[in-house]
C-alpha cells in the first residue's frame, strides 16, 4: 500500500509506515522524514505535513463517523451470547453467532457450558506460554480451560482424585497446579527449585517426584503437604529430564541427557523411596525424554530427541525395539501411551502427534508455534 501511495503521488517520501483513510485524504507517517503526511485522495499535487515526529509508526483518524452507531446482530444484549458474539451473513444478512472462550462448549439459547471430557490431551506450549488440552481425536476446540501467565511449562502431570494440573514454570522456578475448571490454582513450591524438566504424580502415595536439572537430583513431596519434602536421588548424572513413576510395583524411571563428547544418555529406575538405583537403558542413547508407561502390557516407551527415534521396552529390561523413527521426527519432547496409541509433541516445528499401533498410521492432531513440551493423556479412568 505505502509502495503504491509513493509512485501515484511522486512525493519525495520514504519509508512508509503507517496509512489511514479519512474521506478525501490519506494521512500517512514517514521514518525518514520524521513526519506524518496529508495526501488527498483525488488531487496528487495536494498534500502537506502536519507535523514532526520521532519515528512515527501506526496512525489513524479518532472521529465518530469512523465508528457509526449501525444495526449489528451484537449490539442488544450481546447478541443473546454468554460469551463471544461475532457477526454472520446469513441470506445476504448480518445474524449474530455465538462462540465460547476455552474450555466451553456452546449449548442452546447461546450458553457456555464447561466441555467436560472423559479423556483429552495436555501439553506445554511456549508461545504464547500455557498449558492446553484437546480432544485425543484432533480438533481445534479446546476442551479445558488453559493455563495461562507462564514462561515456559516444561513438565506437567495430573491427578484425577483432584482434578488437579500440576506443572513446572523452568523460567519462575516454581511448581504450581490448577484445577481442569480454571479455578483454585496456586504455587505448591518456589524455593529450592532450579530447574525442573519432569514431575509425576504418586496417586496411590499421594506424592509429587520432580528432577530438577540444575540440582542434579530428584526430589519427592506430599500433596497435601508440600513443605515435607527429601532429596532422595543426587549425583552421578548430568541432565536429569522426564520422571514417570509405577506405584503399583513400587517404581520409578527417569532419563538422563548426554551433554556432548563421548558421554551418552541413559534411562535409570529405582525404588520409589530412591533405593535400589541402577541404569535401567544406557545403549544407544543420546536424549531420552517423554517417558510413559503402558501399565497393562508392562512396557516403557520414550522418545530420544536427537536421534529422533521412538522406542519402548519391557518393564523386566527385555524385548526393547524401536517403534517408530525417520524423517517423520522431528526433535520429539513429550510423549504419552494411551489405548494402542502413541501422542507426541514435536519442540521445534510444533506439531502434535498421534501412531496408531495397531496399524502404525501417522496422523498430525494440531498444529502450534514452537516450542512444545510435555504431553500427557488426561484419564478419568486412569489412576486406579
């Protein structure tokens, strides 16, 4: 538009930001010259500054007959909305339409009712910075209102007893949770936090385990009773990352990242209580991440976000095989087994994932900006 305004109107201008429209003028604001510009419309030798400025960016006209007081299907009564009512045509005609912010279904007379879902994906995104759930069949509806006001959600994970999301803010160093209906969310920890990148619900327990990168260790703490808390799991590893934890057996596992030479990553279980520590996978290994556990076969899978590659093994350490891997991948973060299917988050291009395992179709679920993070399955049947 502004490229068009300097050759009509051969004014010696450049660098042309802004344009406004304003019955028979044009008001446009210049970088170069520091200035905003009246131009009319119809008489190219018509046209005068107005005055100097420094870098002047974005301009418009402020005048009531810029916004005329029309007809419009919102305008009563927000158009019988709850929530959002935006304009439709309909026959050549304005009707109102009614949407609901995240979260909310819409019902009859224009209600918003809370989309409650049995069971749906979570995941961390980091621009803009939140928490999000869909349906585990794809969409763009969003079935639970989001978790907002953050910088980075690295980990996440819930507890259906609660109706509880608890997450990790790397950048805040806290771990803080919410409940599926947006209310009574709240800091559990912020202080001795460094750098957390994997927590996990004890639901039998009622304990929260957490990794924090930073401190090199693994720490557990009651629900009910956060400021109870023990580092039962530090040194001997370099990048501490996803947690997932087996109460019904008694385990735990958690990944470690290679950081460079030739060190390699690993996968170490132990003992709830940080007994019994041993390197469950160490070959062929680089950044394991996005731990899950299919409780009814007994089996772990992960993701390596460096070798792009996902692969799963037997909880008895036999039976290990890759599942899944190619150019398909693309820096796998999060991963997350439910029902013969595999979802994943991708951290650089931003998409979210599902396998079939049955038949091993590759579907993409939605699309995000970059960077994702964790993923979970929200069960309300899970947790038994």
């Amino acid at each position: 538009m502004c490229r068009i305004l300097y050759v009509k109107f051969k004014i010696s201008v450049q660098n042309l930001y802004g344009v406004t429209v304003f019955e028979n003028n044009l008001f446009v604001t210049s970088w170069r010259n520091y200035s905003v510009i009246r131009l009319d419309k119809f008489k190219s030798d018509d046209h005068q500054t107005l005055g100097n400025f420094s870098k002047p960016f974005a301009i418009h006209v402020f005048h009531r007959q810029r916004q005329p007081d029309v007809d419009h299907p919102c305008k009563v009564n927000n158009g019988g909305c709850q929530h959002i009512c935006i304009p439709a045509w309909k026959k050549n005609s304005p009707v109102n339409h009614c949407i609901c912010q995240p979260g909310y279904r819409l019902v009859k007379d224009g209600r918003c009712v809370v989309a409650r879902q049995s069971t749906f994906l979570l995941y961390g995104k980091g621009r803009p910075a939140m928490i999000k759930g869909i349906s585990v069949s794809g969409g763009h509806q969003e079935v639970m209102i989001p978790v907002t006001d953050l910088t980075r959600p690295a980990a996440l994970d819930y507890d259906v007893k609660t109706q509880y999301i608890y997450y990790s803010d790397v950048q805040r160093y806290v771990i803080e949770r919410q409940k599926l209906d947006g209310s009574s969310r709240e800091t559990l920890l912020d202080q001795g936090i460094n750098n957390c990148e994997g927590l996990a619900i004890d639901w039998m327990g009622r304990n929260i385990y957490w990794t924090d990168e930073g401190l090199m260790a693994i720490s557990v703490a009651r629900l009910d009773d956060v400021s109870k808390r023990k580092m039962i799991i530090y040194g001997n590893m370099l990048h501490p990352r996803a947690i997932v934890v087996d109460p019904k057996r008694g385990y735990m596992y958690w990944s470690d990242w290679a950081s460079g030479g030739n060190l390699k990553g690993k996968i170490e279980r132990s003992w709830m209580d940080g007994r019994q520590r041993t390197v469950f996978v160490d070959d062929q290994l680089q950044w394991p991440n996005g731990l899950s556990l299919d409780y009814v076969a007994q089996k772990l899978y992960w993701c390596d976000a460096y070798l792009d590659k996902i692969e799963r093994i037997g909880l008895d350490g036999t039976g290990r095989e890759v599942v899944f891997h190619g150019k398909q991948l693309d820096h796998p973060y999060g991963l997350a087994y439910h029902d013969n299917f595999l979802f994943w988050a991708e951290f650089q291009n931003g998409t979210v994932q599902r396998l079939n395992l049955l038949n091993m179709t590759l579907e993409t679920l939605s699309i995000e900006n970059p960077p994702l993070f964790e993923i979970r399955v929200f069960d309300n049947s899970s947790q038994t």
